[in-house]
C-alpha cells in the first residue's frame, strides 16, 4: 500500500508525539497493528487483562524489532470500569480490537454481548473524557452478511448489516453487529470520529505460539482433524493487511464514517484444504479429503447447534464489496493463498502443529 502522509491530520500533525490507545494488544490482529504503529513512530498504550499477558506481548514485539521502549501496557477488563480513563488520558487515537472470539459458540445467542457491547461503551465513554479525535474499530464480516437467507443479491457492501434476530446467527456474529451498532451511535453521541473494520477470515503469519482461533482452524486441518468438510466458503484476508487497513483508517481524514469490508478473494473450506497440500505435500493425506453432503449437514442440523449455524452457508459465496478498502485506504490484498501458507509455516515455525 502507499505510505501514508504524517500530516494526514494537517501539517501541525506529528507522529512522535502522538499516542494511541490498542485494546486488546494481545490479540492475533492487535499485535500486528502494534507493530505498524511502533514501525510509524506512535507511542503505543496497549490494554492487556494482565501484566503477565503484558509481559508476553513486549516479548514478542521486541522479537519481531518493534521500539518497545514507545510501547504502554496497562491492565484493563471489558466488563470492568476500571483502568479505562487511565488508559485513554492523554491519547490521540483509539484503535478498538478487544473482543471475545471463543473456538466453540455458546447456546445462548447473546451470550458475548455484555462483553463486546458494554466493553465497547467503556471504551468510547473513556475516549470521550480523554479527548480523544479519532477510534478505528474491529468489527467483522459477520456483522454484515448473515441472517438473510432468503436473500437473492449475493453482493455485501458497507450499507449492509447482519440480521440479529434470525435464529441462523451465531452468538459471535450477533456479539461484532451489537458492539458495532453500539459503537455507531455513541461515538455520534460523543462527537467522536469512527472507522470500522470488517476483515473477512483472517490468516496470515503468526507473531508467536499464541494461536487464535482462525489459525486454528488451519492447525486443525495440518493434523488431519477434519477428513471431511461441508460445503462451505468465506472470504479471506491476510492479517498483515488488516493491520495496514486499521492504520490507514485512523490517519486518512476521509476514512471516518466508513465501514470497510476486506477480503482477499472467497474460498471453500476443500480449496483452502488442496493449497495447504499443495504448498506442504507431506499434508496430502491429512487436509480434507472429501465434502459432506448438504443433506448430511441437514440431517444433522437437527439435532446439532453447530451444524445448524452452518445452514445458511451451505453452497453460498458471498460477494464481498471491497472497493472502499482499495480506493479511501489504498489497499492493495495479498492472495488468499499467500495467507494460507503463512498461517501454515508459522503454525510450523512456532511449534504449534509438528
């Protein structure tokens, strides 16, 4: 992507001395937006839930050449008020990434919105008293496209939301569209600028052993724990260009008020299988090897809450509106395959898959 300007909010603009709140710093896409701040010469003050938690993330940081010496851990929890107004004073910037992402989907649909909703109100309440001009948040594709399942236009752009109240939604779909919708309205109540992010799938390289949940999804694949798979695709994004995305959002004066979808390019759960074989061929054996029927997903479904979310993903690519990502923040994506292999030879490099 182009370089951007160091005045991008007028010439008195001074990177040096601006600092910028990252909640969530331990997060697989914090840590990479950490390091593109420390690379631009912001100071850093990262939320972690504890100082070992701290501590681990400076450790990877600094592995990876990161000037710690620019970075601020602070200890702060979502559901709790303390620490926020701390961790805000003094602030330029707020780029909001906290948020729960757990492996398997509670039964209660609303179960992750105290969390992500409430936790994202904190924020924006603590942003609001610090003065704060700017906040880039992390949402996802999830709370754009899902819920619509008698729907003919297959084409998801920024005006687009999530349909909550449709029983197919997921509690983590319906956690990213409250906090999202939150986050609309009280930064409008608060004078305060937004950007959203709304990555589809991410992979991409792994900064340590500490893998999240999409990249587990990958290790489960290398370790031949998924020999069949439904019929299923999502788009693709490389972490490394939903870091820059978070960046450019915050510094391009025209980003605010946007939403914006980032995808690399839509896959099918066997196609992302065939290229991790094809670029490792020791893994032929164990990616995917077959699809499962739609009527067996059905038939399953019916007594099965995790196939029953699958449904109205069965056999239905989404068009994923990119453009404002490619022409407001300058965009260029890496190919899905080149985020497959990275996830792949970090989940390698860092011991996480033998």
């Amino acid at each position: 992507m182009a370089p951007f300007s160091c005045a991008a909010f007028g010439e008195e603009s001074k990177i040096a001395d601006d600092t910028v709140l990252l909640t969530g710093v331990s997060g697989f896409i914090a840590k990479h937006v950490a390091l593109r701040l420390l690379d631009r010469g912001y100071r850093v003050r990262g939320s972690v839930r504890s100082a070992g938690k701290g501590a681990e993330v400076r450790a990877t940081l600094a592995r990876h050449g990161a000037a710690v010496e620019r970075l601020d851990l602070v200890e702060a929890d979502l559901l709790a008020e303390a620490g926020w107004a701390d961790a805000a004073a003094g602030c330029r910037f707020l780029i909001h990434t906290a948020s729960p992402f757990p492996m398997a989907q509670p039964r209660d649909r609303f179960a992750l919105v105290p969390a992500a909703r409430e936790g994202t109100l904190r924020v924006i309440a603590a942003a609001r008293k610090a003065g704060v001009e700017r906040m880039v948040m992390t949402s996802s594709i999830v709370a754009v496209y899902q819920g619509h399942e008698d729907r003919t236009d297959v084409r998801y752009g920024e005006a687009d939301w999530s349909n909550v109240d449709s029983p197919s939604v997921g509690a983590y779909a319906v956690s990213k569209t409250e906090a999202e919708r939150a986050a609309w309205e009280a930064s409008r109540d608060a004078g305060l600028e937004l950007s959203v992010i709304n990555p589809a799938f991410v992979l991409g390289p792994l900064l340590d052993a500490d893998a999240g949940t999409s990249a587990m999804v990958i290790a489960m694949m290398m370790r031949g724990r998924t020999p069949v798979v439904p019929d299923v695709s999502f788009g693709i994004v490389d972490v490394r260009d939903v870091a820059d995305a978070h960046v450019a959002a915050m510094e391009v004066p025209s980003a605010a008020g946007h939403r914006f979808i980032l995808s690399a390019g839509t896959r099918s759960l066997m196609e992302i299988g065939r290229h991790l074989a094809s670029a490792e061929p020791t893994l032929r054996r164990r990616v995917p090897r077959f699809v499962l029927p739609d009527y067996v997903v059905r038939t399953a479904a019916l007594v099965s809450r995790q196939a029953r979310l699958l449904l109205p993903e069965l056999g239905r690519p989404k068009d994923l509106d990119t453009d404002l990502a490619r022409t407001t923040l300058d965009i260029v994506f890496r190919s899905p395959e080149e985020a497959i292999a990275a996830t792949a030879t970090s989940l390698r490099n860092y011991g996480v898959v033998r």
